[in-house]
C-alpha cells in the first residue's frame, strides 16, 4: 500500500503522541520508509528511542546530537527526502508556528524546508480547539494547501469531553494510503463490515454460538481496504484478524454489542456489508453463577435477538449500499431473494450448505449473487479471498454507480 513512500513523521508536545508510536508502526508495516522528527516539547512526552526503534531509523529532535563534535543534522536533507510530511500529533503550539512560519526549533527548519505535501492530524483541549485564534491557523495551513484531518469528539486527557482528540493511527495510517492512493475505485469510500460469529452468554462459563470463522467477512474487508475504502470491521469472536494495518477492527461479542457497534458507524458508511452469522436467538436470562448439573435435561428459554441487517437497513439513506449474506439449506433462491427485500438490501450473497467446500470453516466457497427484480449471477468454488473479490466487484458497479 505504501511501499517505498518516504515519509517525515513530525511530532509535537501533545498527550496524544503516544499514539504516534502505534502510526509508526502501522506506516513501517504498510511498507513506508518512515523518519521522525521531534518537537522539544514532544521530548517530554515520548523518547526517541521508541521511534528510532519502531521506525528502524535515527530520530532527530535538535540541529547538533553531539555539542562536543559540533555534528549538524542537515534539515534541508531531510525535508527534501520526503514525499509527506506528516504532522501527528499536530499540538496548538505547532500549529500557530506552522501558520506564521517562526522557525524556532529544528522540527519548524525541517517542516519549512518541505517541498511535499504536508498532512497534519491536530491534538489538543476542546477549547483551545474552538478557539479562534486555532481556527484562523487551521485556515490559514490548509490555505498553504496542507491536508487537515479533523480531529474526533470523545474524552480528552484533560477530563474534558468534546472535539480536540487526534484521529486514530489507523484513521490517519488510511488518510495517507488515500492521499498515495487517489485512484483507487473506493478511494473515499467508508466501508462497514460485520464477521465472524457471535457468543451469547448462558453463565459465566457457556455461550450459545456457531461455526462461523469469520474468514470471508475478514477476506471482504480485506479486498475492501485494497481497493480504498477506510474500512471498519465489526468482528465477533474470530481468530484470524486481517494483516492489513488500515483496517481498524471493533471486537464484540454478542448479537447486542454488535448492533451497538455497527450503529455508531453505520451513518458514516457508504458500504455496508453483513458477512457475520449472527445469532439470532440469545438465553432469555444470563445466570450470574456457573449453572451446576442437575437434572437429566436441561431446557433453555430462548429470546430473539435484534436484526442488525433489518435495523440498519431500515435506517439506510439514499447513496449508502448495503450487502447481506443468507445461509440456506432449502429453497435457496427464493429464501435470500425474500431476506433481500425484508432486510431492504442491495445486494445478497447466497451460500447454499448444499454446496461442498461452501459456508463455514471452510477456506473455499460458492456464492450466488442476487439482486432485486430477481436478477442473479453464480459463481464457481473458489478460494474466499477469490470470492471476496467477485463481491467487492459487484459493490464498486453498485455504489459507483
Ligand atoms: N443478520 C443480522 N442480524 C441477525 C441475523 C442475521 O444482521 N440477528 C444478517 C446476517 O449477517 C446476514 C443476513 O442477516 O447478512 C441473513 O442472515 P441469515 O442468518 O441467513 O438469516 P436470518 O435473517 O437470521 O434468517 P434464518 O436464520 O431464519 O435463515
């Protein structure tokens, strides 16, 4: 995704910089070649050696590292090596530096001396965010044509709720493949996906659940990722978690806390795919104690779980595509073709456990693709990361179009 960009990682005295040792890596992983830079104020909250280390490269923060030998880090070099120049975090001080070019420590000689493209994820207090004086700096940077990324509401180290949180590493870590990546078909797009399982408690020591393994919901998010999209996956319990660093992964473990998580992405989604086979019935209670054996039988009340593809899909906007998947063992086509209009879908994938080498566990599978009106297109077995493929390829016709 990133190999052999070049890219200066800027940091700045911000709580949030230690964040920034997760982005380097996950930049080093995606392939980058990654050098950092370090603000004297960002001194006091990390040390270089946990960048040298994770960056594989030596980490400057000052003009000269050895006073006695007089040794000069060469800022111009530096700046010139970059094809980004990524600020994160991107602390008030910095920024109001950035907008009125005060070059006064060797991070500023560095970023002025950039002739790439500079991006900047910003980290403060939701005040000092909102405060004017920010605002006509943040202005001001993306006037000199620098890439702001906004930074998310949420808790802040000062107690405080509000606007003012750095994005993510892997947020940021997909704000860069898409600036590297502009072509991509999804580049832009943002893709929810659910896999795996779900466990539903009976006491603290048993779980309803199924045989899913998550793998085709994980090779989907996968393919999604590679062809651009910021992808969240909504994962119930699912060995295999995707290698690809710009996938940011939500772990659930029940029907419910699935539901909880897609809802607060699915507004932001313009893809939204449901591989998981989620439960669809739960214990009516949970016993707070192991349930000791007893009798010869024991009979479970059983209660619905909510619908996460039918809730959602009720909610759907115009412009946003949403792909189910039905697991049927009977009257195939008529039964996912019903499951496509109740759960208001765009599209669905069909597995029949008719097929061998197709549903669970399997790393094989065979889907047949069903629209509305009925319309529907089969494919042979193949390998998931294959089938995952024909899927997204169906989604890029769907939401492109
Ligand atoms: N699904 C869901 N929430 C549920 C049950 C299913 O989001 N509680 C989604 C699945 O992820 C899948 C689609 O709905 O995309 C169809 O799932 P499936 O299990 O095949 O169908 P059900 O609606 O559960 O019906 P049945 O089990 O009776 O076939």
């Amino acid at each position: 995704m990133l190999k052999g960009k070049k890219i200066l990682l800027g940091i700045t005295g911000s709580i949030a910089a230690y964040k920034s040792a997760f982005l380097a890596r996950l930049l080093v992983q995606s392939g980058a070649e990654v050098k950092v830079v370090m603000s004297p104020a960002a001194l006091e909250f990390v040390t270089p050696l946990t960048f040298a280390t994770l960056s594989k490269n030596p980490v400057h923060s000052d003009f000269t590292e050895n006073k006695d030998t007089g040794e000069w880090n060469h800022h111009v070099g530096l700046a010139l090596w970059a094809d980004l120049m990524l600020m994160a975090p991107l602390s008030a001080d910095t920024l109001s530096k950035m907008a009125h070019a005060q070059c006064d420590n060797f991070l500023m000689a560095v970023y002025m001396s950039a002739r790439c493209p500079v991006m900047v994820a910003p980290a403060m207090d939701h005040d000092m965010f909102l405060h004017p004086g920010t605002q006509e700096n943040l202005s001001k940077i993306k006037s000199f044509g620098h890439i702001v990324l906004a930074p998310n509401e949420g808790e802040l180290a000062s107690g405080l709720s509000g606007k003012g949180r750095m994005e993510e590493p892997e947020e940021i870590l997909q704000a860069v493949v898409r600036f590297f990546n502009p072509d991509l078909p999804l580049s832009g797009k943002r893709a929810l996906v659910t896999a795996g399982p779900t466990y539903e408690k009976i006491d603290p020591v048993r779980f309803v659940g199924n045989f899913s393994s998550g793998k085709m919901g994980v090779a989907i998010a996968e393919t999604l990722a590679s062809q651009g999209a910021d992808v969240v996956l909504v994962a119930g319990p699912v060995k295999d978690l995707p290698s690809q660093p710009n996938i940011r992964v939500v772990k659930v473990t029940s029907a419910h806390e699935m539901h909880q998580a897609c809802l607060a992405e699915f507004d932001q989604c313009d893809i939204t795919v449901m591989a998981a086979a989620v439960a669809d019935y739960k214990p009516a209670t949970v016993a707070l104690e192991k349930v000791k054996k007893k009798e010869d039988e024991w009979a479970l009340t059983m209660v619905k779980t909510v619908d996460i593809a039918s809730d959602l899909g009720s909610k759907k906007r115009m412009g946003q595509v949403m792909v189910g998947f039905a697991l049927e063992t009977e009257n195939e086509h008529s039964n996912a073709a019903l499951k496509l209009s109740k759960k208001n879908l765009d599209m669905i994938v069909l597995n029949s456990l008719k097929d061998e080498g197709a549903g669970f566990g399997t790393d094989t599978n065979k889907i047949t693709l069903i629209w509305p009106g009925n319309k529907l297109k089969e494919f042979g077995l193949k390998p998931k990361s294959k089938v995952a493929e024909d899927i997204v390829q169906e989604i890029c016709q769907l939401i492109l179009k």
